[in-house]
C-alpha cells in the first residue's frame, strides 16, 4: 500500500514539474491554465516495510572460465629416508681362469734361527712283562694237483711290418758305422770303461769302447752315442729282468733282436720301459729327430743329461703310458695314464688318457697332469697348466728360441732339492709300463 501511494505521489510530482516548465503536452491536460501549486503538505506516516520479493529464478550458467596459466615448477622435496637392504643375490658363477701371472723373482734367503737347546732325556721306562706263547696251529691237508691242461697249436707264422725292417735296417747302419770305427781306431784305443753307466760320447771319443756291467754288453763311441757291439745276456722285456734292480738291459723286443732298453721299477709296481727323453737347453739345437713322434731310433739308455728315441714305440709292450720329469736326476712329479694309441704319431700322443697322480713335489700347480702344447715346439714342448688346453702356457721350453728360458715355470722346484725354483736342469721322459 505505501509502495502504491509512493509510486502515485511520484508521478504527480513530474507533472506538476512539467506544468511549472511550459512542458503542458506531455501531462495529456493535466496542467490547467493559471494554476499554482497549494501548499506542501505534510509528509504522511512511514509506511511499513514491505514483504521480501520472491526469489527469481536461476540465472543461465555463464560461459566457462579461461585456462588457467600453468604454475611454476615446485621445488623438490626433502631426500627421503634410507630404504632396508636388500635380500643377498645368488651366488655368482665361476669365473674364467685368470692368465697366468709373470714368473716372479726368487726372494732372498732368510738367515738361519739358532739352533734350540737340547731337551732332557727321559728315563727309561720299565720292562714289560713276556707273553705266553700259545699252542702251533694244525697243518692244513695238501691240495690235489690239477690235470694238466691240453697242449695249444702252434700259431701260423706272423709276416715282419715294413716299419720293423726299416728300423733294422737302421740299426744295422750303427752296427758297420761302429765296427768301421773300431777297425779304423783300434790301436788308438786309450782305455775301456766298465760300469752301469757310461761317460759321453761326442766326436772326440769316438772308438773308445765301454763294458756295462750290469747288461754285460760291450760298446763303443761311435761320435755321437754308445753303441752295441756284443749283446750280453738279454731279456725279452723288463718285466723279464731278474731282481727288479733299475737300469740298461738287452731287451729282444718284436722290433728288434738287440735294442738296448732302459727298465726303471721305481715308478709302478710294474716294470715300466723308456721310450723317450729330452734334456732342455742341454742339447744344441732342437731338430726333427728328437720329437716324440720321430721316426728316428737313438737308444734309452739312462737318465743322464741328453736326449732318446725309440722309433716304433707301438712295438714296446705296456698299457700304462708315464710321463716323468727329472733335475739332476731326481724325480720331481710323475703321472701316469692309459696308454696312447698316437704315441710315436703325433704331437697329441704324448697326452694321458685318464690321468693321475704318482708323484708332485711341485710347490705350485701340484696335481695338475703334464701335458704336450702345440704353440711351441710340437713333440719336445710340455706344460703343466689348465689340463685340456694345450697352448698358452709352458714349463720346459720356449723353442726354437736358445735364449728365453721357462723351465719347471709351471711347478716350481721345492727347496729340498734346487736352491733355485725355475730355469734350472731339467729331463722329461716318457716310459711305456
């Protein structure tokens, strides 16, 4: 109602306004002519407040906002704690073999301590009483004697292999070369020597004759090696040998019926022959004919310093196949394995099939088998150095070279027998057993 009455008093007020300013049309005659305004009247009662409007309804949405700008990087946070350790891996795989180290220096000798105080003998102690001696056992009843068993037949005639002849042919060439010499030097002859073993034969003693006394042969320099001239009494092999005692013997082996042969019992419990010997840096040049496969046949007639070769070792009787190595004539390791069937043909004959060990005294490399390698001099080179790998290593040569030296580099010489541990006096054999 007031909002009414205030609405209305409005538009008479802008009526009356336009009258007073000549403005008559726009009141549509509601402004007379010669009329005044009366008197202001008094203002009426303050109405009541009105009744709150009703609420309009929603607006539409307004359009979307504009993208926001990107902000700033943070800042990293703070490092966080250290994590729990983690489970131990699996244990990894061996790793390959390292090379070998360089040969080291041998170290200076320590002084001798002084020689310790003898200790108090004790005293003896008493004497204790005799046993009884008990009752002689019952002697067992003689056994029946078997029946002897039928007599075999005969075997047919077997036929001599070519490489037979030739070696015989070869040994007979050494026989007329020696008895030349003999014929030739006979009334130069200074002395003969007798004993188990013989001085060197070079070209200077060439005639000289010698007399073994345990074989019973005589010999004779012929300006390279002793050489046979009476056979003595001989064996057909050494196992055949009476009293087992070490050393050269007449041997009638299927090759030939006066090769001279040395026996050693000292190895195996069996007999076991030489077939082959080789004395680094002891022997000039290393040629053809001192290979393990040479067709070449020089006799094994010892261990001294120097160098053997029995040409058909397939005709030497044996399955067990050593390898051997020697300073100064002591044993330094031997191993033994299943003999060879490329023994005498080829570099890898001298490889033991299933080997083991007789005798190491190596201070390093000990129960590793010698084997042959092929980077060096094929036939003559050996190591002792990761077994099935045959080259990269080696512990008697560095052939053809004379100068470079890697004796017992992979075994190493104890105290007890070479004050120096390397690069000293060294013989590999190899016996048939």
């Amino acid at each position: 109602m007031v909002s009414s009455f205030l609405f209305g008093f409005a538009l008479l007020w802008m009526s009356h306004v336009q009258c007073l300013l000549g403005d008559v049309s726009s009141v549509k005659g509601s402004c007379q002519q010669g009329a005044f305004p009366g008197p202001r009247g008094l203002p009426g009662p303050v109405g009541q407040s009105g009744q709150p409007g009703l609420s309009g309804p929603p607006g539409p949405h307004g359009p979307p906002g504009l993208t926001g700008i990107q902000g700033r990087e943070g800042r990293p946070g703070p490092v966080g704690p250290q994590g729990l350790p983690g489970r131990t891996g699996p244990k990894g795989g061996k790793g390959d073999r390292g090379l070998q180290g360089r040969m080291g220096e041998d170290g200076v000798r320590g002084k001798a301590g002084p020689k310790g105080d003898d200790g108090q003998k004790g005293d003896n102690g008493p004497v204790g009483p005799k046993g009884t001696k008990d009752n002689q056992g019952i002697k067992g009843m003689v056994g029946t004697k078997g029946a002897k068993g039928d007599e075999g037949k005969k075997g047919l005639p077997g036929t001599i292999p070519s490489t037979i002849i030739d070696s015989m042919k070869t040994q007979l060439d050494h026989l007329q070369k020696s008895f030349q010499l003999v014929i030739a030097n006979l009334k130069q002859v200074s002395y003969v020597e007798s004993g188990e073993t013989a001085s060197s034969c070079n070209a200077t003693g060439a005639g000289n004759f010698f007399l073994n006394s345990t074989s019973k042969e005589l010999m004779v320099c012929n300006g390279e090696f002793w050489d046979t001239i009476s056979n003595g009494k001989s064996y057909r092999s050494c196992s055949n040998v009476p009293g087992r005692r070490s050393g050269t013997y007449h041997l009638r082996t299927i090759r030939a019926d006066y090769a001279v042969g040395f026996c050693d019992y000292s190895l195996l419990s069996q007999s076991c022959q030489l077939v082959w010997k080789h004395s680094y840096y002891q022997v000039g040049t290393p040629e053809e004919r001192m290979r393990t496969f040479s067709s070449y046949d020089r006799p094994c007639r010892d261990l001294s310093d120097g160098w053997c070769n029995v040409a058909n070792k397939d005709m030497v009787p044996g399955s067990t196949q050593v390898t051997a190595a020697y300073h100064k004539g002591k044993l330094v390791y031997a191993y033994r394995g299943d003999r060879n069937s490329e023994l005498g043909k080829s570099w890898r004959g001298a490889i033991l099939n299933n080997p083991s060990k007789i005798l190491d005294l190596c201070t390093s490399g000990n129960g590793v088998p010698p084997e042959p390698t092929s980077d060096t001099y094929p036939g003559l080179s050996f190591d002792k150095w990761n077994p099935g790998k045959y080259n990269g290593n080696c512990d008697t040569d560095v052939y053809p070279s004379l100068t470079d030296d890697c004796r017992w580099a992979n075994c190493g010489i104890p105290s007890s027998i070479s004050s120096s541990s390397r690069k000293v006096q060294m013989t590999v054999a190899i016996y048939l057993c």
